[in-house]
C-alpha cells in the first residue's frame, strides 16, 4: 500500500512533504523542529506551512514544478511562516549538491515577498557542506531523524522517523542513495516474529551498522582493522536469506578479502553474525599455519576466545559463540551460493570447562575441522564467531548492539595470534 507520505515523484520532495506534514500536525514539534534547525526560538504566533509555493498562492502540480523557469527556482522546497514577517525555509537535498547560489535566490525571494530577515535551513546526507549565505544553517538527515528519534513523546515524530526508515531503504534499493551516504542513524536490529527479516531492511540496518563499526578506535588498536579498506565492492539485489560486509586487516597489504582473514557481520532470517572468517581463498602460508597448530593448539586459541567473550555472553544470553564450516559453490558473482557441507558447532564442546552445566565436551567436531581445513585443496570457509538469536539475544534492538559486535570480533583475537598473525595486525 502507497504510504501517506507519498504524495510526490521525486525522492526530496516525498521527504519534505513528510516533513511538512508532521510539523504542521503537532504544534509542539513545530516549535521544537525550528529550535533544532535555527538554534533560535519559534515565535509564539501562529505558523504555517506551504510547500514548493508562495505564501498565499496555490501549491503547483508536480508537473508543474518540473517546468519551472528561473524564478520557480527560487521557491524552497517548503516555507514555514507567520503573518508578522517572520519565515524559515526549507531546502532539501538527497542526490544533488548544496547550491549556494540557489540558497541565496530563496533568500532573495523571502525578501520579494516582505520577509525582511528570512532564516533557512538546508537538509542533506553530506555532513560537509560549502560556505552558506548568511542565517543559513545546514543539517544532516540522520541529524532529523535523530531530533525524531529523541521526541519520543510524539506521535507524529514517530510516524515521521519510520517513513524516514522506508525512504532510505527504497533509496538505497534504487540507487538513489550512493557513497555511503544515510538519511538515519543505526539505532539496533529489531527483527522478530511481528518484524519479520527482509533483505532490503537487512541492507539497510547493515550499512548503518559498518559505518558506526568503522568508528571503532580498538578494532584498529587491537586488531589492526584498516577502515579505509574497502568491504564488499556492492550489495545488490533486493531480496536473499542474508546480506553481509566486511572489514579487512592493514595486514592484508593488496590482497581481497577473499584471500586473507577478515571480519564478517552477516545480517541473517534468524540472527545475525559478527565473526572471523577464514575464507577458501587464504594462501597456502596461512593454511599451513593453521596445519601445524593443529588441534591442541586451535583448541588452547578457542579457549581463551571463549574467555574473552565471556562478559558478553553473560549479559546477553541470547547470544551464542560458534565455529562455522562452509563447502559452497556459486552459480554466479550475485547469485545466492550452492551450500555443498555445513558443520556448526559450539566452540564449547571442545573446551573442557570442568563444569557439568555447560555444553558437553565432544572434540571431534574441531578434530575433523582442523584436518579438513589444513588440506592443501580444501574449498572450505571456517569461521569463529558470535551469534545474536533474534527474539532472545537482549542487545540486538538497541543502538549500543555496535559495541556488541566489537566484542564479538575482539574476542577472537587469540585464534589470530594463534594463526601467527599477531605481530602483522598490532
């Protein structure tokens, strides 16, 4: 069904007119919104709202607005006003650039119509901007759906933070939305049976999470994380059981991360994974490593990653360590993979903790992970890591789920010392 808000064809008018709606429904956001745009104070009169008009003419067609000469440039993209000359216009922008010469023909035009100190605000994804004219200020669209976020007593702020949700991921599976640039912030991954996994939300909340996982000072102090690597080349498509990216070591020098040790976080139908993946593309240096540690030494490692984690699975119960083996095979680059062998297992049931409660010792499983993956042909992808249940991990809907898949990924640091790669990644 066509959302409420949907009212127009292009991608920045749709967001203004949600926008708009919102503002001019609840009196007390208004105030509060000019607050946040301007720094200043709303005046206690009455305001009111037009958009892509003039105060006091009738609003265009879309169509109309489409074949606007230069003076129809000059109109913002909404105009909040009162009768006593006081305006605050509002340009906003997605895919373009701030213009700074049109942000000064809107000013101009205020002046036109009797609206001697106009303010003005500019909304785009860019954080960076040029220099503006003056009582012009800039903001981000995460910074709006932040400030919506934060009015958690408002319904209309509410409504306006989902349709903020639904335009970004539209954007994004259009390709309107590019360079990493986001209208939210990662506010945590709220799939469950009532919000049911979808690959286009998964794609979503995956991009806002690396970029906030990109931030992390220890990743690169501990891990040696190079953030300036890039992760999957593209994720497209609009439908999968998962979507997933990367962050690679300064260790890997020129390598892909298809062929070096890297760190995973896989947004899943059931859960989603923060790990170490091994892949099948490693060298043979790295797979003899891993051959001569051998099963006392993957086991000592896998300890001591179970050590480390400790503190996390003690506050999140629904979160579960795991050693992942993957035999696959795919038809093409973007096509979902052929899965040929699957073994998961419990990094616990190779651990003797010495306590009846936990999970019973059965070695074999590392026994036969440690021999199929140090074979010289192996086309196997072994992965350590956590994983977070939807449902039942306490940490995965909250913001602070970032600092979760840091630990996660912390944690696994032995089983890279063990691997010999200690000295490359600190």
């Amino acid at each position: 069904m066509r959302n409420i808000f949907d009212q127009y064809t292009q991608p920045e008018n749709r967001l203004t007119h949600a926008l708009a709606c919102c503002l001019e429904a609840e009196r007390s956001l208004l105030v509060s919104f000019v607050k946040w745009a301007t720094g200043e104070d709303a005046p206690r009169t009455e305001l009111r709202i037009v958009e892509q008009s003039l105060p006091g003419e009738p609003e265009p067609e879309e169509s109309e607005q489409e074949r606007t000469d230069d003076v129809r440039r000059g109109l913002p993209d909404a105009w909040m006003f009162n009768d006593d000359g006081w305006a605050l216009l509002i340009e906003s922008k997605v895919a373009l650039n701030i213009d700074t010469d049109q942000l000064q023909r809107h000013l101009q035009t205020a002046n036109r119509q009797g609206f001697e100190s106009p303010r003005q605000v500019v909304l785009s994804p860019r954080s960076e901007t040029p220099k503006l004219p003056g009582r012009t200020t800039a903001r981000t669209w995460s910074d709006l759906y932040h400030w919506a976020k934060d009015s958690t007593t408002s319904e209309w702020a509410r409504r306006l933070s989902r349709y903020m949700e639904v335009a970004e991921r539209k954007m994004l599976s259009d390709e309107y939305l590019k360079g990493g640039y986001t209208l939210t912030i990662f506010t945590g991954i709220s799939f469950d049976a009532e919000n049911p996994y979808s690959y286009l939300e998964g794609k979503r909340l995956l991009l806002l999470a690396m970029q906030k996982l990109r931030e992390s000072r220890a990743l690169q102090d501990e891990l040696g994380v190079n953030v300036g690597r890039p992760g999957r080349p593209a994720i497209t498509g609009s439908k999968g059981s998962h979507v997933w990216d990367v962050l690679q070591f300064s260790a890997a020098g020129k390598r892909e991360f298809s062929e070096f040790p890297h760190l995973t976080l896989g947004i899943e139908r059931e859960q989603v994974r923060a790990q170490l993946t091994l892949p099948n593309g490693i060298d043979g240096q790295l797979r003899r490593r891993l051959a001569i540690l051998g099963f006392s030494g993957l086991q000592a490692a896998l300890s001591e990653f179970i050590q480390r984690a400790a503190p996390l699975l003690m506050r999140d119960p629904g979160a579960t360590p795991y050693v992942l083996v993957l035999q696959r095979r795919y038809p093409s680059q973007r096509a979902e993979p052929f899965v040929d062998a699957r073994v998961e297992f419990d990094p616990r049931t190779a651990v003797d903790a010495g306590d009846e409660d936990t999970v019973k010792l059965q070695e074999e499983w590392l026994e036969a992970t440690v021999a199929a993956f140090s074979k010289r042909q192996a086309n196997l992808n072994l992965s350590f890591g956590i994983a977070f249940k939807y449902g039942k991990s306490k940490s995965l809907g909250q913001a602070s789920f970032i600092s979760a898949v840091e630990d996660a990924w912390l944690a696994t640091k032995p089983i890279l010392v063990a691997l010999g790669l200690a000295g490359e990644i600190e």
